[in-house]
C-alpha cells in the first residue's frame, strides 16, 4: 500500500493484486476520520482497513462503470448504510440503487474535505476525475505514459479532446492517481515511438529501484507519448515510419493509441 500524507487528509493507494495490476483508493479526512472509497474492486481488503482504522465511509466514487472499477461497490454501500454511489449519469445502468449523479463542476465533501469532479471522458462515455488538493484521480483516462485504451465504449476523438483541453491544462504539480499499474509496459512502448527521448530512460531507471508507480503532469509533458502529440521529435519518427499519417495533433493521438493496441 502507498500512502500520501497531508495536513488535512491522507490518501491510501491499494494494490488488488490481480491480472490487470488494478489500484483503489481511499482518502480520509484527517480530522474527522470520515473517508470515501474510489474505485472499489476488493471490498474484503478495503473494509478490513477500514475496520482497522476505524473510519466511516461516507461516500464511494467511481471514475466509469467498467467492472473492474465498481465490482466492491455493493459490500461497502451495505456495510455503510449512509453512503451513497457517485457516478456520471452515463454510467447509471452498470450500478445499483442509492446512486448519486455527478457532473463536471459537482463538489463532494466528507468530513472536512471536499473533493471536485471534472468530466473526462474518451475511454468511455461516462468517465470522470476526481480532484482534491494537488492530486487527480484519473482512473482509466492517463495512466503513467499511457492513456485508456477505447475497446469498451469508447471513442478515441473523445479522448483525444479530453487530453488536449483538460489533462493538459492541468497544473504541473497535480500529482496523478490511476486506475492500474501499466507503467513498465507504457514506457517501453513509448521508447518505441520516441527512442531519443531521454526522460523516459530516466523514469524506467527510476522504477528498476523502485516499484512506487506514481507521476506528475509535470513528468508526464515530458515521457507520456498521449502527452506529446505535437512534439517535433516524435512526430517526425512516426512520419518516417508512417508516411501517410497526417501530422496533426488528433491524427497523431490517433496512430499512437492504435500503435499501441497492437504493441
């Protein structure tokens, strides 16, 4: 477990352990020990911390309705008969009853805290962050030099457009929580598509030393390949390895994702 400690709240990153390298979360409030669940997938590991801990659970969020991000939903909301489902009205149908619709701009407080959701979509309709102090929870949107694959629902424009007018226009110093553990493979796949890119030798040394997968918006701008679509260097390896590929920023996005699919 990687723990992310701050003055007000404390965030707690699990590993499921399972085929899809799969994180969930929890952040709690620090004065009032209330917390919410994001992306529940194993109920039985969270509610023994939660036990442990003695918190509450006050609310559970889910950045989309794909299975491996809601399948712990329904042993915490009945443990916990207060707490609500948060979810985008596009996912409604993957979810039980006492569900609460949210929305970009929407704020969801607990304890003290409060935590706000920007839309996201791309990966798939519904999809959504959620945002408290410097740190996003991104579930399948951006992974650490990567982005969601659109094989279940989703749209690549989409993405596309959620890149270049929101996970771009990010602070440098939002520190990014997602959804799985892809890292090695992301970085390998990006040294294919930008070999003279030294960042990314860097943070692939950096996690041979360690195995905490964790980055910034800063350090995706410089190693994430769904970050650097209009970077000269890797535009013109992908033109003289794709000749008719169009060089604009959406074109490229486009044969990235599709490069990588089949990398």
């Amino acid at each position: 477990m990687y723990i992310l400690e701050n003055e007000n709240f404390n965030i707690y990153r699990f590993d499921v352990g399972n085929e899809g390298r799969t994180y969930q979360y929890i952040v709690k409030c620090n004065e009032t020990s209330e917390c919410v669940v994001i992306d529940p997938l194993d109920p039985v590991s969270l509610l023994h911390f939660i036990r442990d801990n003695q918190l509450r659970v006050a609310e559970v969020l889910n950045t989309h309705g794909h299975p491996d991000h809601i399948g712990g939903n329904n042993p915490i909301i009945k443990v916990f008969l207060d707490s609500r489902i948060h979810i985008h009205r596009e996912g409604l149908d993957f979810v039980a009853p006492r569900t609460v619709v949210i929305d970009e701009g929407d704020v969801i407080t607990f304890g003290n805290q409060s935590i706000s959701v920007i839309n996201t979509p791309g990966h798939c309709p519904e999809h959504v962050s959620f945002i408290i102090g410097n740190n996003i929870f991104v579930g399948d949107t951006i992974f650490l030099s990567g982005c969601g694959n659109v094989k279940f629902r989703g749209d690549v424009n989409v993405l596309f457009d959620t890149f270049n007018e929101k996970i771009r226009k990010l602070d440098d110093n939002m520190n990014i929580f997602c959804g799985h553990d892809y890292a090695i493979n992301n970085l390998e796949y990006a040294l294919s598509v930008d070999p003279n890119n030294q960042a990314i030798n860097d943070k692939i040394d950096k996690l041979s030393k360690s195995d905490d997968a964790l980055s910034t918006v800063a350090e995706e701008r410089l190693y994430n390949p769904f970050m650097r679509f209009d970077n000269e260097g890797l535009v013109t390896n992908l033109k003289e390895k794709y000749p008719e590929m169009d060089t604009d920023g959406r074109s490229v996005f486009t044969k990235l994702r599709e490069l990588r699919n089949n990398w």
